[in-house]
C-alpha cells in the first residue's frame, strides 16, 4: 500500500505541527517516523545526557497517542540516510514530510535524503515549524537578510499582526489519515548506550501570572521568573504558535524574547558560518588565552566570583542555567578570562539541557562582540555588581555556593580592573590587524 512518512525531529507533537498537517491533508495514509540520529547521539560523551531521556520520554508519549489511535511510531536508531534505505524496501514511500531545519548538519542530512528518495520516486517536503517566520519572511526593504536586532523586531512584529502568522495547524482534524498499523517496536535508551537520570523536566506550558510579571522579574535568578520553555521549544514539544499568541495577550517583553530566537535563526540560516567563526569576520583576529587552569576552573564553578560560580554550578547539577546569569558567565569567561567564546559556547553546548545552536551561538557571539547586533567589546559585565544588582540578598549565590563568605571559598581568579583593561587592549590589537 503506498504511504507518506511523516518524519518528526524537533516537533514531538501532534497538535498544530505544520509538517504533519500537510502530510495528512495529501490523502495518502501517513505513518510517523522518529530516528535517533547515530551520527549524533554516538558522538555524546555522557551516557546519561538529559536531553536524550527528554527526548525518549516524549517519543514514548508519542508513541502512546499515535497506537490510542490505531497508528504507531516508527523508531530506529541509525544513520537517516541508511533508515530511510531501510524502509523503502519495507514500505512503498510515496512522500515524506518533515519540519524545515535551520542548522548546517540538518541541511545537509535532508538533502542526502532527498536525494536518495528521488531515485526511488518519492518526494520530500519541508515546512516552517520551529520559528514564526521563515528565513526569507523577514528581509529589509530590499530584499536581504536582517543583521540588526531592532529595525528586525519592528518589522517581525509588525507582520507577527496579522493573525494568519499565528494560526493553529489543525491536525485533529484529519487523523483519520493516520495509517493503521499494529504497534511497532521501540528501541530502548540501553539499545542506544544511554541511560536516564530519572529527571523531572519542566511542563510544556507557562502561566498567564508569570507572563504578565516576565518583565519585571525575569532578571532575578533566586526568583521562579522564567518560563522554562527552552527544551520544550528546542524539541517541539510545545507550539511556537500557541507560546506567541499566549505572549500577544499578556507578555510584550516575552513576545520580544521569540522574536530574539526567530533573529538568531534567520542569522544560522543566511551567514552558516557563524557556526565556526565570527559572524564580523575581523573577530576571529582576537588572540586568546585559553589558559587550560582558567577554562577548568569556569567550568567548575571556582573563580571567586560568586554569581558566576553559582552559575556554572547550577548548569552543572541541573543542565540548567537562568538567561541574566548566562550572559554574566559568558562575558567572563570571554573577556575576564580571554577564553576564546567558541570554548566557551561548547561547553554550553554539552551541558544545557535546552541548548539550541542558533540562540546559543548568538548569544555567545553577543557577549564576544562579534555578533550581529552585538555588545561592544569595551562593554565588559562587573559579575560583583551584576550580583549586587540582580541577586540582592545573595539567595542565589548562598543555594549554589554555600561555602561563599568562608574560609573555603578560593580569592578572585582575577582583577576586574585588570581584566577590563587588559581584554580592551587585546581586542584592540586584533581589530587593528584587519
């Protein structure tokens, strides 16, 4: 019987999923596939990685809603291109449909795929899922890619009006489309290497309440002022498009958050090469310390600076870390520390629970300065009174340090003085080689 195959990756959900949708609006029967990627998952160094339980956890649940249904998931782990070499001896593929991605490895993966589904006479299509706007949605007036923040967000929202940006895929609809099908068979976390840590993951919704105060309490790490939606809008467990509407109604400042992540996505898609370099190119100039001592003792969390150190203790026991404290650990790690930000950035990449390449390279590229829209150089953040400003009464800094004040804690690693004075040079120096 010929089939569609709707291949979920960063959306693992059925409710308003754009891919889905048109798959079952086609005709043909469509049956989900999920994979985990070998060439990714082979190449974690801990076996025990949160965001792969995140993942297993809401393929099960997937798993669960298609078979209540009479359908089932697909679940392989392998390499995409040899999966799909796989099935189309099992199946007769007619289309596959997936969700639009924005990275480099996922650009090149999907269009090995494709290729090879051409030569078997099956299609491939691709939609906008993860982001409100496309990466050619939103362009200046003549014709190009955004490269400043601000004249972007006027135009993101002034489009972002028009309620059609913001609209459900009403996928219920048509489930009736789902191909029926025994239950299929799952791999397992141990199949993988993996084991899980038992973790109790944020829910996939925010509170009206917490919108409404995001403004003003978003900046204080010791109070619950966040959403934490990040690994759910990483994975695609929750809609970008419900989130914004939700946003409209009560959070400008919020609103403004997804417009910060759609911008990074769009600078990923148009300047690829801000995975490896600087998006301003004369940046990659910039000659670093990278001292090893240094690097270990950031990542441990023991460079005398309280709010860094609570910091990277928190993403280090959580895999989680609040955004103000984000920026302050990377500017010193970049400009204290003369730690060049793609060292910097890797690590974040290996810890965060809800690491996103596009968020997380522009935002360490913001505090490196040599980003799109990025922070002078010269503007280097004072972690002391960063702490005194945003953690007052030191609640955050006493739950992550609690040595801090004694005996045990170890001196500054630095001068701030120093450090400021001293990075403002070293920049100087590389910029003038251009």
């Amino acid at each position: 019987m010929p089939i569609a195959i709707m291949w979920h990756r960063r959306d693992l959900r059925l409710h308003d999923n754009a891919a889905l949708y048109y798959a079952l609006k086609a005709g043909r029967p469509v049956l989900p596939l999920f994979i985990f990627d070998k060439d990714i998952l082979d190449h974690l160094d801990d076996k025990r990685d949160r965001r792969v339980e995140f993942i297993y956890k809401y393929v099960l649940k997937l798993q669960d809603e298609l078979q209540k249904m009479g359908s089932s998931l697909i679940v392989r782990y392998g390499r995409p291109l040899e999966v799909f070499q796989e099935l189309a001896k099992e199946y007769e593929i007619t289309n596959v449909f997936t969700n639009y991605d924005y990275e480099t490895y996922g650009k090149g993966r999907d269009a090995e795929v494709a290729a090879f589904l051409k030569t078997v006479g099956a299609g491939f299509h691709s939609y906008k899922d993860q982001t409100l706007f496309d990466h050619d949605e939103v362009l200046t007036g003549t014709g190009k890619p955004y490269t400043v923040f601000g004249p972007y967000s006027r135009n993101w929202l002034g489009k972002l009006a028009d309620p059609f940006y913001t609209k459900s895929y009403p996928t219920e609809t048509y489930f009736d489309q789902l191909h029926k099908t025994a239950p299929l068979p799952m791999v397992t976390l141990d199949d993988m290497g993996f084991e899980p840590l038992g973790e109790n993951f944020p829910k996939p919704t925010v509170d009206d309440a917490l919108l409404k105060q995001y403004q003003k309490m978003r900046d204080y790490p010791a109070e619950r002022g966040t959403s934490e939606l990040g690994i759910h809008l990483r994975f695609g467990t929750i809609s970008i498009r419900n989130l914004a509407r939700q946003a409209q109604e009560t959070s400008p400042t919020f609103l403004s958050e997804l417009c910060w992540r759609d911008f990074y996505f769009q600078v990923l898609d148009h300047f690829p090469h801000v995975e490896q370099h600087a998006f301003r190119r004369e940046y990659d100039n910039i000659k670093f310390l990278n001292r090893p001592e240094d690097i270990e003792r950031w990542e441990q969390g023991k460079t005398g600076y309280p709010l860094v150190d609570a910091g990277m203790r928190q993403l280090n026991e959580t895999g989680w870390m609040h955004n103000r404290v984000r920026m302050v650990v990377a500017s010193f790690c970049i400009k204290h520390l003369l730690v060049d930000w793609r060292i910097g950035e890797a690590y974040f990449a290996k810890k965060l629970r809800d690491y996103d390449l596009a968020a997380n390279n522009g935002g360490w590229q913001w505090a490196a300065g040599s980003g799109t829209d990025a922070a002078p150089y010269f503007r280097v953040f004072n972690p002391t009174a960063q702490a005194e400003k945003f953690d007052p009464k030191g609640e955050y800094i006493r739950r992550w340090v609690p040595e801090y004040n004694s005996l045990n804690y170890p001196a500054p690693i630095i001068d701030h003085a120093f450090a400021r004075q001293r990075v403002v040079e070293v920049y100087k120096e590389g910029l003038r080689k251009e």
